[in-house]
C-alpha cells in the first residue's frame, strides 16, 4: 500500500519534499493534479491554501538572500494594505525584496529590488520573514508612489498599525537626499488615519493641493444631541460636506437610498453635500468639484 505524503502547510522546495519522502515524479504528479502550485522556480505551495502575500514572502525566503528584507509594496500588503494598482492584479506582482548594504542583490524574476540601507530598527519578524515595519513602509512608499497612492497607502497604513505623524517626522531626516524625498516632505504631515478608503485620501491631498483649507475627516452630524450622520469630509463651519461613494457601500438600491434620505436632511438643515465617486479624479473633473467647493466656502464669487 502506498503510503500517502501529506504536503507542508507552508511554501516548500523540492529538496524539502524530498526530505519528507516525496520523490521527484511524485511531486511532478501533485503539480499535474493541481495538488500544489508553483511559487516561484523550485518553491512548491498546496493549492487548497489561500496564496497570500505573506505567503508569497516566505515562499522568497527560501531561495533569495538570508540578507533580504521584503520592503515598499509587499511590505504593505503583508501589513493589511493594499497598494497595488487593480490593473496589477491579473498576475502575481513581483516581490520587493532588497538586500542590505555590502550583500548580494537577488537575481531572480519572480523578485525586485536591489540593496537598501536598513537598520534592524527598520524591519520585523512576519511568519519568519523580515518585513520592513508599518513606519517604514510608509516613508517608503511616500517617496515611490504617485502623490495620490503615496498619501492612500500612508494614511491606510497609518490607520491599521496606529503611529503617529510624530513618528514619521522622527524618521524623515534619514531621508535627505533620497529620490523623492521632497514629495514625501510634503505628504507627511498631511497623513490622516481617520480616512477610510483611499477616495477619501485622493480628495483630501486635491484639495490641499489647491491651497483650500483641510478638511476635518470623519465628522459627526448631531441630531437633537445625538451623533447622527458621520460624513466622510467636512468643514463644520461652513455646512460643507464631501462624501466619497465607494463602490463597496455605496452601490445597491438600499445604499442609494439610504445616501439620498441622509443627503436631503443635510441640504434642508443649511449643508452643501458635494458628492464624488472613482469618475472624480481627472483633471477635468477635479477642476469642477474644488470649483463647486471654492463656491460653497465663500471662496468664489
């Protein structure tokens, strides 16, 4: 009777299988079977289990450098953020790994990087494989991101792991001279955790950067004393609320609804709702709503 190999619950070459009694036209089989999948070249993963990036991190570190630190984008997405573009998502993006100063980049295609300078301090221990930490990853990715992604992922980062803007301006001045530093000194002050989705985060970094006043994230509309409709963006003030229509709860007949009962309470209580949506943010676009915001803060005449 042939004795079945359970295969490991994380990534595994064929040495490994080999080791566990699993000749080699064994394995060839389960790849035949769509028992398991191929990672990366020689690196094997059940496919029953859900590939994730940090999956993907540990299936690297088999075969790149003991140095390598998964960094920018991987580093995100190990952390809970998603900072790839969706016209990325077809294919498995490569890994961003980078080794450290003085060691051998990894030369394989399944693999980005080159070498980078880290300290310890800059990394963690994530399922065995070191990632760059949450306040790292964000000064990363706001020098190497598109103003736009860069102030999402931040403020998404900032979101899930809880620092501080104090943090990020703790570390910035190890950032002289990096390629994009200066767009990361603009960004930092303005990372906002409060903001749920990056819509939220694109609206906010337009508006500042056409000199208007922030915006406060998250405010609560009190009904006879009661906390009744939180919006998205507001200045108090003025009655003035942005509100993002994500497609995630903003899309079926109820969601509809629901937007348009809690819009018409506000407009008839003296609010001026400007409503956007993923069309929002070409240029043309963007030029109609900061013009409709201009008009409704007494800005334009």
């Amino acid at each position: 009777m042939q004795i079945r190999i359970e295969f490991p619950d994380e990534p595994f070459t064929w040495r490994q299988a080999a080791a566990l009694g699993m000749p080699r036209h064994r394995l060839q089989a389960a790849l035949d079977n769509r028992e398991v999948r191929r990672l990366l070249t020689g690196v094997y993963f059940r496919a029953d289990r859900p590939l994730t990036t940090l999956v993907r991190a540990q299936a690297a570190a088999l075969v790149i450098s003991p140095h390598a630190v998964v960094c920018d984008r991987t580093a995100a997405w190990v952390h809970g953020v998603d900072a790839f573009r969706y016209s990325e998502l077809d294919v498995d993006p490569p890994l961003e790994t980078y080794v450290l100063r003085g060691h051998r980049a990894t030369n394989r295609p399944e693999c980005n990087g080159g070498t980078r300078d880290l300290r310890p301090s800059d990394w963690t221990i994530i399922g065995g494989v070191r990632v760059t930490t949450p306040i790292r990853t964000a000064l990363d990715l706001g020098c190497k991101l598109s103003r736009r992604e860069a102030i999402a992922v931040m403020d998404a980062l900032m979101r899930e792991h809880g620092f501080a803007v104090a943090d990020l301006l703790r570390e910035l001045p190890r950032y002289v001279r990096r390629r994009g530093v200066i767009q990361l000194r603009q960004l930092v002050p303005l990372v906002d955790g409060r903001a749920e989705s990056s819509g939220e985060s694109w609206t906010r970094i337009e508006i500042d950067s056409r000199g208007l006043p922030t915006p406060v994230p998250q405010h609560w509309v009190h009904v006879d004393g009661v906390p009744t409709y939180r919006l998205d963006l507001a200045y108090p003030h003025a009655r003035v609320a942005i509100e993002y229509d994500g497609q995630e709860f903003h899309t079926t007949p109820a969601d509809r609804e629901r937007d348009a009962r809690r819009r018409e309470w506000l407009r008839d209580h003296g609010w001026t709702v400007i409503v956007l949506d993923k069309h929002s943010f070409s240029a043309e676009a963007v030029d109609a709503w900061i013009r409709d915001l201009r008009r409704a803060l007494g800005l334009l005449v």
